[in-house]
C-alpha cells in the first residue's frame, strides 16, 4: 500500500512544486511535524546523536574497545564503566560507541548495493515493458520467494561469514523491494504528457529514464531507505548474533549481543546496553520514515 501510493503522488507534487520549492515544503512540513510529536523530536535527537557518536567515536569512547583487563570481567556499570565490561573485561560503553560505526556502515552498505542493482533494472523494466519486463521481474520474484533470512543464509555460506560479505548479502535480499518500487514508478510516470514530449523531441530512452523518470522516483526511494535501513542494521545485528557477520572480537552490536546472552543470568547488563541500542536506533529509523511518508504522500496532507 505504501509504495502505490507514494508512486502515484509522489511524481505528480514534484513536478508541481519544483525543484526548490519542493525542498522548502519539506523543511518546513518537517519543523511542522517535530513541533508536533514528541516522539519524532525523540527520535531525530537520537539520530543526531548517534552521527556525532560516529564522527567522533575515538574521542568519545573512554577506553579502547579491544583492551583486556581480566581483573574487572563482567563488571556493573560504574563510574570508570558507566555499561559495564563483558566476559574479557572490554569496556561495553566503548564497544557500543564505535560499533556504531560498523553497524550503520553495515546497513549503508546494504542499501547502496541494493539501491546500485535494483532501480536501475526497475526502471528499464517498467519502462521497456515487454520480454525485458518479464525476464528482470522473474528473476526479483524468485529472490522474493525465498524466506529472507534463509537467502540471506545460504549467501554468507556461500560467501564466507563476514561483515563485509554479510553487507552484500542483505543487500541482495533489498534488492527486489528497489527494483518493484522502482518499476512501479516508471510505470506511472512513463504515462506523463511531459515524457511523450522528450519522446516527440527525439531523446532516447536512455536518456528519458536518466532525466525524467529517474529524478520522479527519487522521493519514494527516499521514505523506502530509511524504512529499509533500519531493516538492514536489525538484519547485520541478527547475523552477528548467529556468527555469520562480524566476528569477535570485533565491536559490532549484534556480535555483542550474542556474547551478552552467556551472561543473562549473571551479568545481564553486557546483554541489555547493545540490544537496547539496537531497538533505539532500528524505531528512530522506522519513525522518521513514517514521518516522511507523511509529509510526502498529499493523500495523507489532505486529512491533516
């Protein structure tokens, strides 16, 4: 339902608005929207301050994430640990701060190589139609029919568990959802008097899809990313948990996670501090995507 709706109103308000315009609107339904929702205030402050955390995560984290001091394992927050340490004595504040890092790349990563493969073979699918059509829609459909956590399995399998391999992995089970959305957009505005006139103009379809077809699709490819980006950073954690992403002793949530679980009972705090990192991060994501569903589908201006 998402994507039909904003493939079908998200080309028709840009092109009345503009360009400039269009960003101007959205600046200002944004303020609009955090004025009036707590919760969205919550969330972007979150964001912010997980950016920060990225930038500057060697001048924020305490201690080295990878140092040992065996005479302190698994102790409960305190002044000289405000998280706590894990099993080997390692700083969980420190390792969550420069986890970060590698667990926002993970899902980084995971959108540009489905974003990358995706929306181009969308778009030439759902404006060439035809043989074209059928055969790219095919093979997405297939990478569909595979129970997600299941494809992406058999990949690190086959790629080796790794975080690297694990970006491209889940990247490659987004990659349908960009090609379906991108194609879905192509259909619709392929239909647009302004493109029958490049047609008349003699452009070719090259350059129709990459300067008219390409430029309207880019807002619901927008709202889709951030939706999809916490999906990709629960799916990196998820694999870290089971030992297909990173791998110790590297700093990765999910990795953290599953070295938490040996100590719930004991030390429950080395579980509690990355999860709950994880459920912030993954919800702030998921708000600010519905947020910018919102602002961008007029259909739901209109009821405000």
């Amino acid at each position: 339902m998402l994507t039909c709706s904003l493939t079908l109103f998200i080309p028709t308000l840009t092109l009345e608005l503009g360009t400039n315009s269009m960003f101007k609107f959205i600046t200002q339904a944004i303020k609009r929207s955090l004025r009036r929702s707590k919760i969205a205030r919550f969330s972007t402050g979150y964001l912010i301050l997980l950016l920060v955390i990225i930038i500057f995560a060697p001048y924020l984290a305490p201690s080295d994430p990878l140092a040992l001091d065996l005479e302190h394992t698994v102790q409960p927050p305190s002044m000289e640990y405000p998280f706590g340490t894990d099993g080997m004595g390692r700083c969980i504040l420190s390792r969550i701060i420069y986890g970060a890092r590698l667990t926002s790349l993970a899902g980084f990563v995971a959108i540009l190589v489905g974003m990358t493969v995706g929306i181009p073979l969308g778009l030439i699918a759902g404006y060439c139609r035809g043989k074209i059509d059928t055969v790219i829609m095919m093979g997405m459909e297939t990478l569909m029919g595979f129970p997600y956590l299941l494809l992406v399995i058999v990949l690190i399998t086959m790629l080796g568990p790794s975080l690297p391999n694990a970006m491209v992995a889940i990247g490659i089970w987004i990659m349908p959802y960009y090609t379906r959305l991108a194609r879905a957009s192509a259909l619709s505005i392929k239909e647009q008097e302004f493109i029958e006139a490049a047609r008349m103009s003699g452009e070719s379809n090259f350059s129709i899809i990459l300067r008219y077809i390409f430029p309207n699709s880019i807002s619901p490819i927008i709202v889709w990313s951030t939706i999809y980006y916490a999906r990709a950073i629960l799916m990196a954690a998820g694999l870290g948990f089971l030992g297909l992403g990173a791998q110790p002793p590297t700093p990765e949530w999910g990795a953290m996670t599953a070295i938490g679980r040996e100590y719930i009972f004991v030390a429950p705090h080395v579980l509690f501090f990355p999860s709950i990192i994880i459920l912030l991060t993954a919800l702030s994501f998921n708000i600010w995507g519905d947020l910018l569903r919102d602002i961008l589908d007029p259909r739901l201006r209109g009821m405000e």
